[in-house]
C-alpha cells in the first residue's frame, strides 16, 4: 500500500483533481516513424481542435504520416464511426515539419524517436532552447528510465516518460512514469490529462522497461528461449491459450525487433538471467501462423512451453509487485488491455492455484535459474479488486468501476466486489459514507454484461434467479445506514442505471444521460429497473413508462426536474465534490424506497413501438407493460420487487430476447417478428 500511495499520491481515479491548466491546445510529437503519428492521431481524435506538429528530421516519414491520417479517418467515416466534419477538424491544423523551431508554442512535447539514450537527451535540449518554460516534455521509451533521459535538463521537474503501446490511436493504456526529478504536480495533470482524453494512465515506477513492457520483452524473450524445444509456431499456439496472439505473431507485427540491444543491456543490469536469447540478434521474421489457428501441439512439449511461459509471466508479476512498480490493479488490466492477455496474470494465477503456481515456479527456477520468486504468501497477491479503484476523501470511500474496454459493463464480479468493499466498511466509524463512480469521461456504466446473458435464455427459473443473485448490491443498499451516493459522469444504462437509480442519491456531469435501453435487445430492466423509479419519482413516472417501454433517454436536466439528481457539475471533479457534500448532508437522513402500492399512468404504446429506427417487439412491451402495472400495485417494496425478478424471466423465455441479444453479441440490428 505504501508503494500505491507512492505511485498514487493524489488519488487512484485520476478524474477526481482540478487540473492545475487546461489541456493542451498545442502539441509536438517528435518523430514520425511508427509510433509517434498514432499518439498525434489519438490526440486529434480526442480534441479535434488542437493544433499538432509532427517533427522529424527527414521529409519521407511526414509525408508517410500525413498519408495515414486521411486513410485513419476515410476508414472511421466509411464505417460510420465518425461524422465528415469531425474528419476534417482532425486532418486540419496539423504541421508536418522538419523545422524544431515550429514547436515553440506547445504546451506539450512528446518525444518518439528511436530508443537511444544520446539521440534522445539531444532532441530534449533542443526542445529546451526552444519551447517555454512551462511546456511539459515527455518521452515514449519503452524501457529507458527518465532519469537517465532528462536529468541534465534546466528544467527537470516538467518531464517524465509516457509510455504508449502499439496502436497508440487505439491501445488505452499509457504508462505514465513517476521518478524523483518529476514534479508531482506535472504527472498529476499528466494523468489526468491522459483519462480526460479517453485513455487509461497507468502510474508506474522509474524501472528499466517499467512495468508492461517488463512482462513483455520477457515474454518474448522467454519464447525465444524455447526455440530450443519447439516451433515458432508450436510456441505461439500454446501461447494463444493466455493471449491473443502469440509472442512470434507480435513480433512479427512490430515490423522490428521491440527487445533491442538498448533494452536488452539496459535489463541486464538486473541481472545476467535476462540476457536476451542470441537467435533474436539474427533474425527479423519468424514463422509462424495466424492466431486461431488450430495446431496439434505433442503433450510433453506443450507441457514445457506452457510451464515456462507461466513461469517467466509470473516471475515478473512478483517482481513488479513486490518492488512496487506497479499496483496490482494496474497490473492485472495493463496485461489485458495492452498486451492482449486474455486474462490478467494474477488472474492465471487465480485459477491455477497456490500449489500449481508453487510447482511452476519452482520448475522455472530450475531451468531459468535466477529469476525473481514471490515474496509474499500467495494470498497477498490475490488480494485487490481487478474492476474497482477504491479512494477517500473525507471520510467518504469512493468506489470508481474500472472497465474500460466495456465502457465500465457490470460483471458478476464487479458485483461481488463492490458488495465487498461495501461490506468490509459499513461497520467501521472512520467511514461516513459511499459513493459510486465510473471510470472516464464517457460511462458510469453501459449496464449489465450482456455476455453473461444468453446463459440464462430459455429458463425462466435460471433467468428469475440470475436477476435475484444480481440484485445483491442493491439489496445491500436499501438497508445501509450510511448514505451511498452515485455520482453520474456520463451514460448510466441499464443495470449502471438499476445501480444508480438504488443509490440514496445521484449527483452528475453536465454529459450524464440515462436510459433502458433493454427493450432493444428484447428484454426488460431487471434489477428493480420496473418498480423503483415510479417510487421513487412518480412525478416521471410518464417519462419512465417512455424509457422502459420504449428506450428513450433521460437528459441530465431532466432528470434534475423530476429530483432525481439532485446537482448537475461542469466537470467530473466538482462532481466528486459535490458527491462528498452530499454524503455528509444526507447522513443520517436516509430516504427509503417507498412502500405501499404507487398511482401510476396509463400506459400508453403506439401501433408500431420504435426506439429510433428499429421496430420493437410488442410481445416483449406487453411483458414489461404487465411487470410495470403489477409492481407499482404491490403492497410491499419487496414483494414489487420480486415481480420485477418473475417479469424479467418471462421476457427471457420470448423469441424477442433470444434475438435481441444475439443480435447484439453479433453486432448486427435485432429483427424482431412479434
Ligand atoms: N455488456 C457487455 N459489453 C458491453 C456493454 C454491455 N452492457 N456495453 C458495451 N459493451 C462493450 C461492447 O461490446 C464493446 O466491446 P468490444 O470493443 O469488445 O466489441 C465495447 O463495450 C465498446 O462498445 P461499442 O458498442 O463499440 O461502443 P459504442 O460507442 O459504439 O456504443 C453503447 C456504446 C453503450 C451505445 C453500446 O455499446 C451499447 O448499446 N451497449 C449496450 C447497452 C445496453 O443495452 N445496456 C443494457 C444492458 S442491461
């Protein structure tokens, strides 16, 4: 914990700080090789508005650049990802330029050149004698650490690596480097900066290749290792079990080889076990397949792959645990969202187990002798939340959903987590209350997993007891005597709206929206969705019926006049602000879901129900039209509840479901016939 609070001085969630400037209006990236023009290419599409420089020192690599990006956008507006205007806002105002004088102005440099520590401290003396003092500079390496890069500049304390991962334009997370000659108040806004624009920064420790690249270069470098043994090939299949591409499929991919002689020496430092394996020096291509091929790989052979693949990945995981260069969490979802894992490492250690992983680690040890261990009982490992950031202030634990790459998606274990952290602080006097959060600009949640949900189609007992189990937190909620307030920062749909809708309160972002948007899919709001908004707000209840039936969104503002949001913040910080307060006002004074039966209007459906410009599925309005009418009948919340729980199952049992669902795992428009 004390190696997180180094990383993290501030706060876990890096939404929650003012930012000490506004974000950048004026950037530089230097280098146009492979990299570089992808940072420049997310940051346009971020801010369109920005003014960019892309410097190098030759014509060739811009004018390459220049190519790319109308080619990035032409494929977004041709697949309907992006509007033509916003296309062109992103191809304008951009310099390609050889000229470093150009770049006078940014309030930010990024430098990705080639990993090489002297060519490297000559560009940032040059962008020294040439920007402002207060421009931010940062470096790409993958591996260098920033002390050795800008500790002869005047100006230290406004530097520090950022570490993207390849596509920069695309892949979330970007390491963000914490060492002694940085100012805190630099990576601060660094970290910020980066989740305001849709990243994921991930605060790493000042250690050669930092944490993702670590587990990288030796996983690869392990691969090569067992060339001895096995196939390319053979090597990438077995490999293909943990990630989604094999490691000799990825380094064919980084047209290069990423664990270069810099790298390499630099890792040896740490020791001569990690002496690059000599066939990476000689060759460039490798043989091997396209992921999902299917290849038989023999038994013993696999086994020994499998084992030492495991070996050197959890090496590595100890290692960056136990020296604290990254947290756990960070760890766990970098592994995943920027080198492909399927699962993060501590996750294959989960399921392995302490006595296979024990067995593995000591056959490691004794074919790659050297290598770090755990130092720490297993159990120590295991013990954090893979989807929540869990931060105070003011006595108020703050609990920020973290799922980015399903725009913060409810899991059944980010149910059981946030139950748990609920659990373990309900009773202690320190803590005064709750709120609950989602990661980023863009969702609090984007609603229940809906790959978790073709499991309970067709079985209406299953698909009744899947909404029950899920109403756990919910439950849990109703009868806490400290107030959990859901602070809204973007959309809140389904069951993130069923979460939302539970909380003693909601504050949001001027960007908040809510809606249901279940019917599209041919099911209904399952978790108390039917029953608690008409109890809560009969004064919507109107506008309820149009979203549950129909899909229809809730604006901010709107829900702001019915009370159901009680402050509506520019921002996501003075939301958490305003979230703290409202803890604190309305301790002690908790409102409780209405019981007794609740007046509602008529419902009232057209003919031919669209949400947009898909037709509906009428059997599946009538269902929810029933469920609506008969819980707000109920006599008890309770008993209201469970017919939200019987209704859902019978919409799970209708064709609409079976279709709306699969269309939406398919990624094509539902159909619906009846
Ligand atoms: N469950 C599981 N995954 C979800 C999800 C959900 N409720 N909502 C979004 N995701 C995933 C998507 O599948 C996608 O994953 P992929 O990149 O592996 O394909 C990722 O999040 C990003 O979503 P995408 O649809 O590509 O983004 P978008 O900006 O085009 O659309 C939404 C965003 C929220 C409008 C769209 O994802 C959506 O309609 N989601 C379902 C919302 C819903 O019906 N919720 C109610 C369920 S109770």
């Amino acid at each position: 914990m004390d190696q997180e609070t180094k990383l993290y001085p501030s706060s876990f969630n890096p939404l929650f700080n003012k930012p000490i400037r506004p974000a950048p209006k004026e950037i530089a990236i230097i280098g146009a090789g492979t990299i570089g023009p992808d940072i420049g290419y997310y940051l346009k599409s971020a801010i369109p508005g920005i003014k960019l420089h892309l410097v190098d020192v030759v014509e060739e690599p811009l004018a390459k650049a220049k190519k790319r990006y109308s080619d990035y956008v032409q494929k977004a507006v041709d697949r309907r990802k992006m509007k033509e205007d916003t296309g062109k806002a992103i191809l304008n105002n951009i310099i390609y330029t050889t000229d470093y004088k150009e770049i006078k102005n940014c309030d930010l440099v990024i430098e990705a050149a080639t990993e090489n520590i002297l060519l490297k401290q000559k560009i940032f003396d040059t962008v020294e004698s040439i920007v402002g003092e207060d421009t931010i500079i940062t470096s790409n390496t993958s591996s260098i650490p920033a002390d050795r890069l800008f500790r002869q500049m005047k100006r230290p304390e406004r530097t520090t690596v950022t570490h993207f991962f390849s596509p920069a334009w695309r892949s979330l997370p970007v390491e963000v480097i914490t060492w002694e000659g940085g100012s805190e108040e630099i990576i601060d806004y660094l970290n910020w900066f980066f989740a305001f624009t849709g990243k994921v920064p991930i605060m790493t420790d000042n250690a050669i290749c930092f944490m993702l690249n670590r587990v990288f270069v030796n996983w690869c470098n392990e691969a090569a290792y067992l060339l001895d043994h096995a196939s390319a090939s053979q090597i990438d299949s077995v490999a293909e079990e943990f990630v989604a591409a094999g490691p000799f499929f990825v380094l064919n991919m980084t047209h290069g080889n990423p664990i270069n002689i810099e790298t390499s020496t630099l890792q040896m430092e740490e020791g001569a076990h990690y002496r690059p394996a000599p066939i990476l020096g000689s060759v460039d291509r490798w043989l091997t397949h396209r992921p999902g091929t299917k290849l038989e790989v023999p038994e013993d052979i696999k086994n020994t792959i499998r084992e030492r693949m495991l070996g050197i990945l959890f090496s590595q995981s100890f290692d960056i645990i136990d020296r604290g260069i990254g947290t756990k969490e960070d760890l766990n979802i970098g592994c995943q969202l920027a080198l492909g894992f399927k699962k993060g490492p501590l996750d294959i250690m989960r399921n392995c187990g302490e006595a296979e992983v024990e067995r593995i680690m000591k056959k490691f040890e004794d074919a790659r002798s050297g290598f770090p261990q755990a130092k720490q009982p297993f159990s120590i490992y295991q013990d954090f939340n893979r989807y929540l950031l869990v931060d105070e202030i003011e006595g108020v634990k703050i609990i920020t959903i973290r799922r980015p790459q399903a725009m913060n998606a409810i899991s059944d274990e980010i149910n059981n987590e946030i139950l748990k952290v609920l659990k373990e602080n309900i009773d202690n006097p320190a803590v005064k209350g709750f709120i609950i959060t989602g990661y980023g600009n863009a969702a609090f949640s984007a609603g229940a997993d809906i790959g978790k949900f073709p499991a309970t189609l067709g079985n209406k007992e299953a698909a009744a007891q899947y909404a029950r189990d899920c109403a756990e937190v919910q439950l849990f909620m109703d009868q806490m005597d400290k107030p959990i307030v859901a602070a809204v920062n973007g959309m809140a749909l389904g069951g993130g709206l069923e979460i939302a809708i539970r909380c003693h309160s909601i504050v949001a972002t001027k960007n908040a929206f809510f809606q249901f948007p279940e019917i599209t899919l041919g099911i209904q709001p399952g978790i108390g969705g039917c029953i608690v908004p008409y109890r809560k707000w009969p004064q919507g209840a109107n506008m309820f019926h149009e979203m549950i039936c129909l899909a229809r969104r809730m604006t901010v503002k709107e829900a702001h006049d019915i009370g159901m949001v009680t402050s509506i913040s520019e921002d996501y910080s003075d939301m958490i602000q305003e979230a703290v307060k409202e803890v604190h006002k309305i301790a002690g004074n908790i409102t409780r879901v209405p019981e007794g039966k609740v007046d509602i209007p008529e419902i009232s459906i057209p003919d031919n129900p669209m949400a947009g410009n898909l037709a509906l599925s009428k059997e599946a309005i009538s269902i929810i039209v029933k469920t609506v009418k008969a819980g707000a009948a109920a006599d008890t919340f309770a008993e209201a509840l469970e017919i939200g729980y019987q209704g859902s199952a019978e919409i799970a049992c209708t064709e609409a479901a079976k279709e709306g669902i699969s269309a939406f795992l398919e990624k094509r428009k539902p159909e619906f016939k009846k």
